[in-house]
C-alpha cells in the first residue's frame, strides 16, 4: 500500500523536477542556455536526469538484501528426535508417490485439464474480459494523461507532472484503503463484491460523459484552427472554417510572396492575439532580437494593425498565451475517477479466489494476468495512439519523413479521449455483469481435505480423474 501510495508521488515529482532543467545544463555554460520558456516548443527538459537519481537509489535499497540469510527458517517447527536428514527423505518420499505424479504425461493430461475448467468456468472468463477492458483503461491514462493535461489546458510539463502526482497517487491510497475496510466491515461475498464493483463503474460511466465537456475551445493559431484575417471563424468539427476555406492550410494570399516551408514550426504571437506558424507565415518583413531567443516581428502582412502606420501589426517569438479555467473542475473529477478505479482491486483479489477450486487458484491468476497483459495493457498505447494521431493538424517533417504532432484539434482530442475511455469501460460493465449474472461459489461438497498431522494444516488433493479427492495419505 505504501509502495502504490508514494511511489507514484515521488517520481513525479522527480519528472517535474528534472524536466524543469535545460536538456544540456550539464554540458553548457550558463550563458548559452537559451533563455526559452517552457512553454516554447523548442524547450526539452533534462529527461535523463531522473534515471540516474532513481538507479542511484534502487542500488542503495538494494543493499539490505546482500544481508538476508542464505536460508530463511522454515514455517513449521521440526520435532527434536528427526533429524534434518529424516525430514528431507520423507518430503521427497511423499513428493515421489506415485499416486500423486505419474510422469510427464499424467501432469501435461491434468494441466489440460486444469486450463480446460478455467475456459469453461464463465464467470472467470467473464472476469479475465471485464479486467482486460479495466487494465487497457489504466494502460491509456498512465501513458497520455500528462500529454492531455499539456495539450488541454495549456500548462507546462512540470505542471501538469506535478497536479496528476498530487492527484492519482494519494487517491489511489485513499480507494484501495476505503474498498479494504468496506469489504471487511460487511464481509461481502463473491455475489455481493461483484455488485459493489458494478456500482463503482457505474458511477465511472457516469462521470466520464462530464469530462468530455471540461475543456476550452481551441486556441487560435491562423491556418490550423481560424483562417488568416478571420478572427471569429474557428475550426469545426469537419476542419473547415465558417468562410467555407478548407483548414488546416497555412499558406495565405498575405505571405504567398514569403514561399515559406511548410515544416518551419517557430511560433509567434501577433498583435492580434493570434498565434502563426512563424514569423514568414505571418508575413513579417522585418525582425529585430530582442534577449537571448526573443524576437520582434514588425510589417507582418497578415496582421492587421490599424494604429500602425502601414496597417501592418507585428508579433513576437513564442505561442500567444493559451489559459483554460476548467483545469480545477478536471482535476476534481479525474480525483474521483481514479478513487472509483482503485476501489475495484481489493474486492477483484477476494473475487478470484472464491469462483475457482483451492488447487486452481494459482494457474487461474496466472491466466488473468496473462490475459490482461497480453490482450489489455500491451495494445492499448497502441491503437489509442492511432486514434490520437488521427485529430493531429500539423505534423512535423524532417527529410520527407513524419515526426511529432506540432498542433492537434484539441476539441476532437477531448471527444476521442474520452470516447474511447467510455467504450472500454462499457464492455467492462457488461462483462461484470455477466458476470455477476453467472457467479456461484464453488460447491465445497466436492472438495475435502486431508489433515496433516504432522504439520497441522489441510491440503486438498485431486483424484486421479479429477473430480474428488484422493484418499490415499500425503
């Protein structure tokens, strides 16, 4: 618990510390680190700092582990007249009984076996699906939530790393915590432990179509989301604008005379409060420095200015600022999403070991977890990138080959996002359910157990057929 709880915390905190240093601060002068804001696109964080933090700190708590003993003592006390001797040839003896193991073909034949009562077993299959629609959830919102953030509210890296570690890992605590004490105090059963994790996600499903609207409209960047000289006319949901002028189109009758390249990405913020692709797409004709990178643009054609002399505005280097006031509405909201996600693990734990027989339990975790990784977790990045990538306006190119997303339709991000979210989780309440439909406990009328006296525990024991227990001693 304290591992979830604070690890999490610590290493972004970690990220929002490292990236808030210059990529090359170690190899250059502090003089010639460019004097760039965070918010500058040009501006990379020392990423690599934090491996070497953490790798230092891993060997240092690893340390106490050199002093453990070779052998840990055993769980059960040794009668004094047996010797150590004694005691192994008799668990040798008894692991060697033919009753129990008849070679390589009996074990493949009862591991068959084994699999083919879990795939039959409907209500851990519903369970393995349900878990993998949860699992591709949580796989999505570790990978990209920073980037949403960013992308959203229009904060730096260092903020947002900081308000999703102060967010998801104390709520996490909270929810598993909450789950533990209220399945404890009520000694729910498998039946009613299914129940409470429907109205957990259902709650889910209902607080997810809000966050599809928490959100600001799309900044004005001319080309990509509003047409040059057209204030008013943003982009909509079929990337045209209100003039009927296709968009995303960064070339304009006001710089036709720059031939700027279309994969010159230096952004400035003309006088007009609109940001351009650079100052040759805004079609400045002058520029003058201004610090370190700070750059004047004066006679940009496609501003507008009527206090100038010329009528032509001016820009300066960087984005126009990009402010969205649903960042606390969101952060609330994605703090009761992330409590309800965390409160369905405890009762889940409780859940598997109750649908499948004592002996089946471990193959059956190993299946779910098999399932989930493979089917849930791994694949998810993957295709919800593709959808991502799909609501992307500009894209960078180096040699004719697509790179990074510059500019993506924040608005379609937002609805993509979330959409996505919301179908997942809707396969998964229709698995649990299912599965709550189909879940009996298992009949413990077939399943005895022979006491160990010697150790003073039960073991159960297949027959060799597989449906009772053998009466032969163990």
């Amino acid at each position: 618990m304290l591992s979830i709880a604070f690890g999490p915390i610590v290493g972004y905190f970690c990220s929002a510390l490292t990236l808030s240093m210059f990529v090359d601060f170690d190899r250059a002068a502090a003089k010639d680190i460019p004097d760039l804001s965070q918010h500058d696109p040009r501006w990379i964080g020392a990423w690599w700092l934090g491996y070497i933090f953490l790798g230092i700190a891993i060997i240092l708590m690893s340390i106490p582990f050199f002093f453990f003993p070779k052998k840990m003592p055993s769980r059960f006390k040794k009668s004094d007249d047996k010797k150590e001797d004694d005691v192994d040839t008799t668990f040798i003896t008894t692991r060697s009984n033919p009753v129990l193991e008849r070679g390589v073909v009996n074990t493949i034949t009862r591991f068959l076996q084994l699999m083919k009562r879990l795939i039959m077993n409907p209500t851990l299959m519903s369970l393995c699906l349900a878990t993998v629609g949860e699992l591709a959830i949580m796989s999505i919102f570790v990978a990209f939530i920073i980037k949403y953030v960013i992308t959203q509210f229009g904060v730096t890296i260092v903020t947002a790393t900081i308000i999703v570690g102060s967010v998801i890992a104390p709520c996490t605590m909270l929810g598993h915590l909450f789950a533990g004490i209220f399945c404890r105090r009520f000694k729910l059963g498998p039946k009613k432990a299914t129940l409470f994790v429907l109205c957990c996600i259902f709650i889910t499903l209902c607080v997810l179509p809000v966050l599809m609207f928490v959100g600001c409209n799309n900044p004005k960047f001319a080309g990509l989301t509003t047409n040059y000289n057209q204030r008013e006319n943003h982009i909509s949901s079929n990337n045209s604008s209100a003039s009927g002028l296709k968009l995303p189109n960064l070339n304009s009758e006001c710089n036709s005379g720059c031939s700027c390249m279309d994969n010159m990405f230096l952004p400035v913020c003309g006088s007009d409060g609109i940001t351009y692709a650079s100052g040759c797409h805004a079609g400045c004709s002058q520029k003058s420095s201004s610090g370190a990178v700070m750059l004047n643009y004066t006679g940009c054609t496609c501003i507008s200015d009527p206090d100038s002399e010329d009528g032509y505005g001016r820009a300066v280097s960087g984005a126009c600022s990009f402010h969205c006031n649903s960042l606390i509405i969101y952060t609330i909201l994605t703090a009761i999403l992330t409590s309800l996600t965390a409160m369905k693990d405890s009762p889940l734990i409780s859940i598997i070991l109750r649908i499948v027989a004592d002996e089946d339990r471990s193959v059956a975790i190993g299946l779910q977890q098999l399932l989930t990784k493979v089917i849930g977790y791994f694949p998810a990045p993957i295709y919800f990138g593709a959808v991502i990538n799909s609501v992307c306006l500009l894209w960078q190119t180096t040699c004719g080959e697509e790179g990074a997303c510059l500019m993506y339709d924040i608005e379609q991000y937002r609805y993509s996002y979330f959409g996505l979210l919301i179908g997942l989780k809707v396969i998964s309440f229709i698995m649990f359910l299912i599965m709550y439909i189909t879940i009996k406990p298992v009949n413990s009328d077939q399943y005895k157990t022979v006491e160990l006296e010697e150790q003073g525990s039960s073991l159960p024991v297949l027959n060799t057929d597989g449906t009772g227990v053998s009466q032969k001693e163990v």
